[in-house]
C-alpha cells in the first residue's frame, strides 16, 4: 500500500505540465491574433465574452501595439514606468506575468529592467504595471504583459 504523501511531487508535476500545455495552447492561439474589434457595444460584449487569450504588448510611452482581443483591450501611461491595461472581462482571480520588451522588432532589447504587476484598484479588469531601470528607479519601457485565468 502507498501513502498518500508520496504522490504529492507527481500530483504537482503533473498539475505542472498541464499548467504549461493550456499556456502553450493559449500562446500559439493568441499569435493567430485573437478576435477582431467590434464597432458597436453589442458586438463589443460579444467579443469580450469569448475573449479568452488575455494578453498585451505596450510600447514605453504607453501605447498598446499589440494584444489578444485586438480593438478592446487599452492601455495607458499615467507617471513614468506606471502603467495600466484594461482587459475586456475580469481579471482579479488570474495571474500577472510581464516582462521587460521591444514593442515592435530589435535585434536586442534596449533598456534591461524589472517589472511589477497586481490588480488595479477600482477596476477588476485592469492591471497596474510598473517597470524599473536596473537601478531599481520607476523608469518607462516597453513590456509584454500575459493575463492567465
């Protein structure tokens, strides 16, 4: 007879990997470039209710390039290197990852730094974004931003 115990490491690898299949799933299906904008608000609602493949590419003056639901989701640049991205749905039970990037196409990235991430007060579509220089100052770049639900 096993104890329960002992299948606890592979209960997490294997809750591990299926964590990774859904987040290569939901990568590869955003890069077909998700929903196309809606014009009207019922198309709106329609769109953001099947948007399923959150995620965003801001460039360092706030500017949204790029995003999953393309024509919903918006972002802003309100002091330096704090930013917010407003989702189409609510966010507040995902997980924030983001990470210092080009918004459009380089050979390296220009300005290393660091990134924080929560929920944005007020708003339980949005998420607030700070990015820092290497020094640890609030400073803007670009950043690539991935909502998981």
């Amino acid at each position: 007879m096993f104890k329960l115990r002992s299948l606890k490491p592979a209960m997490s690898a294997a809750a591990c990997a299926g964590v990774l299949v859904l987040a290569g799933t939901g990568i590869a299906a955003a890069s077909s470039g998700g929903p196309s904008s809606a014009a009207d608000s019922g198309q709106h609602a329609a769109v953001a209710a099947t948007c399923t493949h959150l995620w965003a590419v801001v460039n360092k003056a706030g500017k949204l390039q790029r995003a999953g639901c393309k024509g919903i989701t918006s972002s802003i640049l309100s002091l330096p290197g704090h930013f917010q991205v407003i989702f189409p749905r609510n966010v507040r039970n995902c997980a924030y990852v983001a990470n210092i990037g080009n918004a459009g196409s380089a050979k390296a990235v220009l300005h290393p730094g660091f990134t924080g991430v929560v929920a944005r007060t007020g708003n339980t579509h949005g998420v607030f974004v700070e990015t820092y220089n290497t020094s640890g100052v609030p400073s803007s770049a670009g950043f690539h931003l991935i909502v998981a639900c």
